[in-house]
C-alpha cells in the first residue's frame, strides 16, 4: 500500500502543526504597542464599622498620587461587565462607585507611565492610578486610596480576558484587559 505521505506533504506539517497550535491557543493578549481596551468595576464597601457620609467629606490623608495619563474612554456599548455593575447596584453591602473603560497602548514596564483615575471616580473620594503594562507577560498594578484612609495596593499577573479582583477592607475593583479590536466589537 502507497503511503499517504509525500515529501511535499512533510514540508507543510510545521506550518500546518503551527496553525492547529493557533487555533487551540486561548485568546491572546495584546502585544506590546498594541491597543487594549482596559475595563473596571470599583466598588466601596458599606457594610464596615465606622463608615459614614460625614468621613467621606474628610480630607484624604496621604493620598496615593493621581497623576498619569489620561486615556479615551470606552463607548458603554463594548463594555462587558454590566452583569457586575448591575449586582453592586442592587446593594449587599456594596457602592457602586464607577464602571467604565479606557483605550491605551500596551508598553513595556519601563515605558509605561500609570493610568490616572477617570474624574468620575476621583469625584466619588478615590484617589490613584492603574497601571496595565507588558513584560514577557501581562501585568496589572492598582494603587488606591479612599477618603476613609483605605488603602489598596496590589500587582499581579493577568490573563487577557479574564476577570481579576483585587481588593482591601474597604475597596474593590474588578479589571479585565483585552485587545483593543476584540474589546470593542463586542456588543
């Protein structure tokens, strides 16, 4: 019996094993230089002792400086975490204090410069900058601190696509990131 294998056939395996990768490969993040299209959820906490309408209307101490860059933001209709918004709206303990995105070239860490909060979140009394950047792989930084002296402070490894929490006593944001095309596409 003749062999179904050709020499021409062996010289198409590697591209054709680089496409069956391709295809089974999860989403891809951004590359460096590329657009992404950053999403977040922040959220206060209301049910913790001692906090009150009267402290928010104090001054921040030592607050996290707010300085950065300022992105354009995401239309509301790519956003994709309406689900969570709407659950922190219906309360639980929970304020919801801002939802919303941003457009921004993904550079390396030494390149990159942190992302100032949008004025509608600096207006609800939170102070603090995001920064998303690329090394070998993807990385989130999130510098918070709220009028009550909250103070959330985290970096970690993130997955394009994938929904990060990060989170003190009393605040939390929710943070997805994803290519800036797949990001707004979405209906």
């Amino acid at each position: 019996m003749r062999s179904m294998v050709s020499t021409g056939h062996l010289r198409s395996l590697p591209a054709l094993a680089c496409l069956v990768w391709l295809a089974a490969a999860p989403a891809q993040s951004p590359a460096s230089g590329e657009a992404c299209d950053i999403e977040i959820v922040v959220f206060r906490r209301t049910d913790i002792a001692g906090s009150t309408s009267e402290r928010r209307n104090e001054p921040m101490r030592a607050a996290i400086d707010s300085t950065g860059n300022s992105w354009p933001e995401l239309p509301l209709s790519s956003l994709q975490l309406g689900g969570a918004a709407a659950e922190l709206r219906r309360g639980g303990g929970y304020t919801l204090l801002y939802h919303g995105g941003w457009r921004q070239p993904l550079l390396s860490g030494e390149r990159v410069l942190p992302t100032a909060l949008p004025q509608r979140l600096q207006e609800s009394g939170l102070a603090g900058q995001i920064t998303v950047y690329r090394e070998r792989y993807l990385y989130g930084r999130v510098a918070l601190q709220d009028q009550e002296g909250g103070v959330l402070r985290q970096q970690r490894r993130l997955r394009a696509g994938d929904l990060h929490y990060f989170d003190s006593p009393t605040v939390g944001l929710l943070l997805t990131v994803g290519p800036a095309a797949a990001v707004s596409a979405e209906p």
